[in-house]
C-alpha cells in the first residue's frame, strides 16, 4: 500500500504551509512518520504563533519538540510527569489555552478543546 496523499504533500515541505498543528494522537512520537519531522514543524508553528493543538498522549510531540517549558498545559493522567518534567505547569482541566498552544486530557474533552481551537483560528468557537 502506499502513502497517503497527506503524507506525500508534507514530505519534501521545506516549512509548514498550514495555519495550525494537531499533533496526531495514538503513538504520537511516531505516527506522523519521521518523529524529527514532527517536532520540527512544532517548533515552527510555535514560533510563528500559530495554534498548535494536542490532546491525550499527543503532549508528547511538543515535549519533545521543546516548546512547553514554562507553559500551562494538560494531558491524559498518564503522562503527567513527563509533562511536569518537561517544565509544564500541568492542570487537571478539561481544555488548556496557554498562548498558542491548545491542550485536552482525553477524547472526552473534545468538546471545549475543539471550541478553543476554532476560536484560535478565528472562528467564534461558540
């Protein structure tokens, strides 16, 4: 089987030509295939200030892309240490906003996660 159409669009991209990240959930740190290529359009888009969206075990792309020292955040229980590790102000809340970073617990959350995120990208989010 081949790669998806996505994956080929982003493959040879020299920088993000999109306006926001959702970092993919299931095994983040591997499922958007070359993990470096994930954190480097993490730091991207973060320093371009662009919404960068997480939820569950998906925290682990931006740890390891090094953009949340000294931000507020949240993730599923089971990585909060790696979090708090990384230099996370870790909250227990259904949906963090810290800037451009946009953060849920579990799929449970989506709702106001997905509210805050099109309200970052301009919509009303209501």
């Amino acid at each position: 089987m081949g790669r998806s159409p996505w994956t080929r669009r982003w493959t040879g991209c020299p920088q993000p030509i999109s306006t926001r990240w959702s970092s993919p959930a299931g095994t983040p740190r591997t499922s958007c295939g070359a993990p470096r290529r994930c954190w480097t359009w993490s730091r991207a888009f973060d320093d371009a200030g662009k919404p960068i969206a997480f939820i569950c075990h998906a925290g682990w792309v931006p740890i390891s892309a090094k953009i949340v020292k000294g931000r507020r955040a949240t993730s599923v229980g089971a990585i909060r240490d790696d979090m708090v590790n990384a230099g996370v102000d870790w909250v227990d809340q259904a949906t963090v906003v810290d800037g451009n970073l946009i953060s849920a617990r579990t799929p449970d959350d989506l709702g106001p996660w997905m509210k805050a995120l099109l309200h970052a990208l301009g919509g009303s989010g209501s």
